[in-house]
C-alpha cells in the first residue's frame, strides 16, 4: 500500500522538476551559455580529432638529418 504513494510522489517531483529545466532553459541567458558551450564543445573536439594528424606529420619534426654530413643538405 505504501508503494502507490512513494510513486505517485516520485512521479510529481519528476514532472516538476521537468518543467522547472524548461522554464529555466526558456531565459535567453541561459540560452546563450548552453549554446557559447557546446559551440566551445565542439571546437575541443574537432581539435582533438586533428592531434592524431599533427603527430604523423613529418613535414614540421626535426630531422636528424641535418646533423648528418654525408646527408645532401634540403632546399
């Protein structure tokens, strides 16, 4: 018997709690900080995703190369 109402109160504080997200999300402040973060969201990750790409590129290592003296100096 003690279930019906222990759910029926879970159940209220959820709804309301639900509404009280969407009024808050309704502020224009609020608005523009959850979009400011997920565009800084997305700038992380495509820069992230570009660190693999930076690692394999050779063209900005220094070589050893240079150190050589038998090695034909580069252009």
């Amino acid at each position: 018997m003690t279930e019906r109402p222990a759910h029926r109160r879970r159940l209220v504080a959820y709804a309301a709690m639900t509404v009280l997200v969407l009024v808050v999300l309704r502020i224009p402040a609020v608005q523009s900080a959850v979009a400011g973060s997920l565009v800084e969201f997305v700038e992380i990750t495509e820069r992230a995703m570009h660190i693999p790409s930076w690692l394999m590129d050779h063209q900005s290592c220094f070589t050893l190369d240079r150190l050589d003296p038998t090695c034909p100096p580069y252009l």
